[in-house]
C-alpha cells in the first residue's frame, strides 16, 4: 500500500514550480521594458527630418530642374541646391509663413511650385517633411562627396613609449591608440609561414599547398 505523501512530487520539483512563474514574470517585465525603448526610439527618429535621406531626394527630383545647378535654366535666379540660395525662400523667425511653404501648398496654378506642367507635383507626406524641415531651422548637410579629404592628426599622444617601434605607417598609429585604449597590447609580429596562411584563408578559405609556402617563406 502506497502511503499518501508518494503521490507529491519531491521538494525540489515543487519548488522549480514555484519559480516558474516568477521567471516567466520577470522575462514579461524586461520585454515589455525593452519593447518600450525600441519604441520612443523610434518615435524620437520619426519626429527627425533626415536632410540627406528625406529633403534632398525631394528637392533633386522636383525642384533642381528649374532652380539647381545649372544657370541656363534656372528660373527667377532662385537656386535650391544650396543653403544660401534656400535661405531666400524659407523665414527662420516665422517657418509658416516661409515662400517655399507657401508656393508648394498654393491652389493657383500660376503660383504653385513644381508648376502643373512640370508633372511634378508634390504629394502631402513631401508637403509634410518639407514643412517639418522649414520649421526645425532648414538645416543643411552638404554632400560626403564634396567634402575636402582632410588628415585626421596622428594620436601620438596616446600611444605609449616602448610601443613607438611597432607602427610602421600611419595607420598602424591609429591602430595602436585604439589597443592602448582598450588595455591591450600588439600582437607580436607574425612570421613568414603565417602570413602565407592567413592571406589564404582570407582570400581563398582554403591553406596553401606546401611548395607555395616554401616559395612565399624563402622568397
């Protein structure tokens, strides 16, 4: 005959029982929390206007034929491919009232811009960005391709004495500030049979055949 406690399951299984849902609270807890970061970040991206991604996709396509770069076409000597040329268009102390918002959202047809003939007309979700652009100031970013290369300066400073030997072009000058930042060291340099390997592997995925490591080491 069995005796009654045989039927509960032992104390440990009770006890795992007891914790599960406990766990399975607090795993609710921290995806909630995490779900509702993702979204205010992204509800803080949307309230951004990206210029290069949003506004100048919208100018280049619509507005540039007439008012861009090239001054055979232009009309009324007015230049949207530029902050300078914008400005005249746009009012920073009242964006509601700015030309550019008023010419794309006029209902005359002898006033509104792109003109109807353009076949360019401007859809309301444009209308919106352009007007969010206006009112958080018309902030300009030139094109990456039009910036001047410059040469960041070499963080010396940073890179301890005995490790001046190591770098041996300017990048590896970079390359050892960073390590020092993060409490590493260089690697010791690499010999001629693991060089050979790596760059097969790298570029192949496959190890070299023993007569070109011979070839590569003894070269």
């Amino acid at each position: 005959m069995n005796c009654p406690t045989d039927s509960f399951p032992p104390a440990s299984q009770s006890h795992d029982r007891l914790r599960a849902p406990r766990i399975t609270w607090v795993i609710r807890l921290i995806l909630v929390a995490c779900l509702a970061v993702s979204l205010h970040r992204a509800t803080c991206r949307a309230d951004e206007v990206n210029f290069a991604q949003q506004i100048r996709p919208i100018l280049s396509d619509n507005c540039f034929t007439c008012h861009g770069p090239d001054a055979e076409n232009r009309a009324a000597d007015l230049r949207l491919d530029t902050a300078d040329g914008v400005q005249t268009v746009i009012s920073l102390d009242s964006p509601d009232t700015s030309e550019l918002l008023r010419r794309i959202n006029s209902a005359d047809p002898d006033e509104v811009m792109p003109p109807p003939a353009s076949q360019h007309q401007l859809s309301e979700p444009q209308k919106q960005l352009l007007a969010k652009w206006v009112a958080a100031g018309a902030p300009w970013a030139s094109h990456w391709s039009f910036d001047p290369l410059r040469s960041p300066p070499l963080p010396l400073s940073n890179i301890p004495l005995g490790w001046r030997n190591w770098s041996r072009n300017t990048i590896d000058t970079f390359v050892s500030a960073r390590l020092a930042e993060s409490s590493l060291r260089p690697s010791d340099e690499a010999d001629r049979n693991t060089l050979i390997r790596r760059l097969y592997l790298d570029l192949l995925g496959l190890l070299p055949q023993p007569s070109e490591v011979d070839t590569f080491v003894n070269d």
